[in-house]
C-alpha cells in the first residue's frame, strides 16, 4: 500500500496537534472500526481516527489513485461521521498529492480540510 510510508508522519502531526485516543489502520496501533457501505458492496477502515476533547476526527492520508469515486465514498462517509461528532475529516496530503485530492474534494463538495504532509 502506497500509504504506508506516510503513516508515522500523519500519526506525529496528529499527536502534535493535541489529539489523543489515536488508532490507526497501521503496525502496532489499534485499528480503527471497519465501516461497510449501504449496499453491503464494500468495507473499509479509516486510516486514523483521534479525539480532542469529546469530538471524533478522521485522518485519511490523501494519495492519487486510479479508483477516485472509492475515495470520494470513503471521504464522504467519513466526513458525515465527523461532523456527527462533533469533530472534522482532515486529509493529509503528501507533496505530489495535494493537486489531486483538492480536485477531488471541490468536485465532489466534501467537506474536509486539506493538509499539507
């Protein structure tokens, strides 16, 4: 997963940025919950998944892909959740992802906050 090498930075931004209770869809974290899509066609697992104060947030490490619309779901979901808790999407963007995933979040009108990685 191309993912993967991005995940120890996404995981100190989040530290540093005061969240806690952190699980990630990586190595020796807890994982996240795994959420399954109404027509039961797919299951997928938030990257991250912090608190601050008693709010819920969702991390998602953006990289290009050539299945956008699975993305766009997943952010979309994710999105819903977090405002449900009070909390927000954030998407951390590597350099040389940040194009593609704010293309992908204006088209789509998916309310996120886009970061640099």
């Amino acid at each position: 997963m191309e993912k993967d090498q991005y995940f120890e930075e996404a995981i100190n931004w989040a530290q540093k940025h005061g969240f806690n209770n952190i699980k990630a869809n990586y190595e020796s974290y807890e994982s996240p919950v795994q959420f399954s899509m109404v027509n039961g066609d797919s299951t997928f697992t938030p990257d991250i998944t912090a608190y601050k104060y008693e709010d819920k947030y969702y991390i998602e490490i953006a990289t290009k892909t050539d299945q956008p619309d699975e993305v766009v779901a997943k952010w979309s979901l994710l999105s819903s959740l977090a405002q449900n808790k009070g909390g927000k999407l954030f998407l951390l963007a590597p350099k040389g992802h940040k194009a593609f995933a704010d293309r992908m979040i204006k088209k789509h009108r998916v309310d996120a906050q886009l970061v640099d990685l």
